[in-house]
C-alpha cells in the first residue's frame, strides 16, 4: 500500500491535465468565434450576459491554469461555481442521465471539488513557488 500512496503526486497531476483538457476543449469554441453567441445564451437564462463571457474565459483560462498547476485551488473554485450554475440553469431540467443531463457537469464539478481541497500536488507550478505542499504532509520550514 506504501507504493500506492507514494504514486498520489501523480493521481493529483491526472485530475489536473483531465479536468483542465475538458474545459479548454469545451470552451475553445466560445473562446474563438462564437463568444457573442454563447452570452447571448447566457442572457437567455435569466443571468446577465456579461456572465457569459466571464464563464468562457473562467472555463478556458481555469483549464490552462489546472494543466500548469497554477493558482489551482483559485481555478478549481472557480470552475466549480461555473458548473454548479450550468447545472441549476441549464442541466437539472434534463435529469441526471436525460440528453443534456447532468452527470458531466456533476462529474467535473467532483473534480473541482477535490481539487480545492487536495491542492495541485507536488508536481505543479504551485509547488515549485511554494504556494503548495505535498499529498498528506505539511509544509516544513
């Protein structure tokens, strides 16, 4: 078991790079070409449109700053608080597993979640700065 708690670091750097693929993925097209779109969409639900474009630049620029592993749990936080609002605004509606359910959004969110509470890990920018510790330990001085 010692083996699989030394291999941690690395379980942390998956949950980055997957979370942080996913989102630019599935924001790069807000991003580049239909951002006006995309707030438009936003002002449909009874959110101010502005939010549309804080939402794509928080999913596109979370999921660079998750791959570096940089200001982490400020990103993951953030991305949370945008998947909770997709799933109250636009997902719930179909159900968890319906067409346009939400079970990915939930599942991103998990991720998130952990990750604000797990930190970057060790092998990150955060780490590296100093803003980070490591799996299970505390910071020594």
């Amino acid at each position: 078991m010692r083996y699989l708690d030394r291999m941690q670091p690395l379980a942390l750097v998956a949950l980055r790079l997957t979370l942080g693929i996913v989102f630019i993925g599935h924001s790069s097209h807000k991003v580049y070409g239909h951002l006006h779109d995309y707030a438009s969409f936003i002002g449909s639900l009874g959110v101010p449109a502005w939010l549309g474009y804080v939402s794509a630049f928080t999913e596109f620029l979370g999921g660079i700053l998750l791959i570096l592993g940089s200001l982490t749990r400020v990103a993951a936080f953030a991305l949370l608080i945008d998947m909770i609002v997709a799933i109250a605004k636009v997902h719930w509606k179909h159900g968890l597993m319906g067409n346009g359910g939400y079970e990915f959004p939930l599942a991103l969110a998990t991720i998130a979640f952990a990750l604000i509470f797990l930190g970057a890990g060790p092998i990150s920018i955060d780490a590296i700065r100093g803003g980070g510790r490591s799996f299970g330990g505390s910071k020594s001085k």
